[in-house]
C-alpha cells in the first residue's frame, strides 16, 4: 500500500469517527430526522450520496445509498430502552449493535460486522458525548471535549505510534474549522468545515499532505430534515 492511499483511508476513518456532524449528540440534540451526505471524490470525480434517518432518540432506522434503499433497522427493546439494533440488507441481518447501560446514566453501543468481521465500541456519556472508540478490538480513540461539548482533539495510540487529531482552528460559537492529523508530530492530513444557519456542519473537504503537497481528497455536502421546524 502506498503511501497516499494510507493516508486516504486512515482521514476517511478518523473523520467519519471522530469529527462527522452524524453523532449522537448532535442528531439527538438538533431534533434531525435525516442527514444526506453527497460526497465527491476528486480522484474519481465519482459523487455518492446517502441519506440516513434517525429515530427522535438518535438511532438508525433506515439508510439509502443513491436513492436506493440499503439498510433497514430492526429494534429490541426492553423496559423501554433498546439493548439490541439489527440492519437488515438484502432481507438479511447484516450487522448487529448492542446496547448496554450503566447506572451513572452512561451507556455503550457495540457494532458486530459479520461479513466484513468489523466491530466498533463506542463508549457514551449521560449527555450522549462519546467518550471512547475502539475499533477492531484495536484502536482505541480517546475524544475530548471543549466548553461547547464538541470534539477539540482525539488521541490515538498503535503499534507505539501516536495518532494526534485536533481543532487547530474555531469559529466564535466554539465549532472546528480546521482539523490536523498528526503522526509523532508529523502533519499527514487536515480537513475543513464549513456550517449552515443552524451551527450544523454543510460542507467538509479532506486533504493529504505528501512531500509537503496538498492533495484534495474529497468535498462532502450535507442537509438535514428535523422533526420539528
């Protein structure tokens, strides 16, 4: 694997993890019923675009990818609360999330991947902030929060490197404007953002730095349906 296509999969990963406006927080709090993310890559110029509708409750409920439907979600519920999501694609139970509460009113959701033999776990707060993010029962993201409850920075450690994500430049309402991505201090990547008249992210663009050279990954447009005006 070279190294661009390192550094494109690993800013894919780590933005759509720890910095996508589709958290739980941001979708609980907002009152968003669906997101539609149109993405444009620059190396293909191929754009996708998916739309996800989310329960009042900030759960997944349907997905569809270029207008087409591609996942359906299942709920079991107990006394009131979900402990298990299955998404359905093609008739088929295709990943499972599992739910887990604790009595501090924090709670974790575990996503299994049969297929793909992928798993996440991601650990929340009683403000539905996320915490912790493993991935493959391997990388572990810790996220930390500034005063306005987003994501400032994200820590990374693997194979005795350490992965640095952080703001390096905000608004006046406290939300990232630009985002480094940093390996033992070395700068591999950034992204950008802009947001619409509700605060809520609208377009993000995704860079890769290779022998100092700025490369432009991909543009994502995003709009949003909310249950109430």
């Amino acid at each position: 694997m070279n190294k661009v296509v390192f550094i494109v999969i690993f800013l894919y990963l780590f933005i759509s993890v720890c910095f996508s406006q589709s958290d739980r927080k941001t979708i609980i709090d907002n009152k968003i019923k669906a997101v539609t993310k149109i993405v444009y890559e620059e190396s293909s110029n191929k754009k996708r675009e998916t739309k996800t509708y989310y329960t009042v409750k900030g759960d997944d409920s349907l997905s569809f990818i270029n207008g087409e439907e591609a996942h359906s979600f299942t709920a079991i519920v107990e006394k009131g609360r979900i402990i298990q999501l299955d998404r359905m694609s093609g008739g088929l139970i295709d990943q499972k999330y599992f739910y887990k509460y604790f009595p501090d009113s924090s709670y974790s959701i575990e996503i299994l991947s049969d297929e793909e033999e992928r798993s996440e776990y991601h650990k929340y707060n009683s403000r539905n902030e996320c915490l912790l993010t493993v991935l493959n029962n391997s990388d572990s993201l810790w996220h930390n929060y500034n005063s306005s409850g987003i994501v400032e920075s994200v820590t990374n450690i693997k194979d005795g490197k350490k992965i640095e994500i952080s703001s390096t430049q905000m608004n006046d309402n406290g939300s990232r404007m630009r985002v480094e991505y940093k390996t033992d201090g070395v700068l591999w990547g950034f992204s950008t953002y802009k947001y619409n008249e509700k605060g809520l992210q609208d377009e993000v663009k995704i860079f890769a730095i290779d022998a100092k050279t700025e490369t432009l990954i991909s543009k994502t447009e995003l709009k949003y349906e909310y249950y109430y005006p």
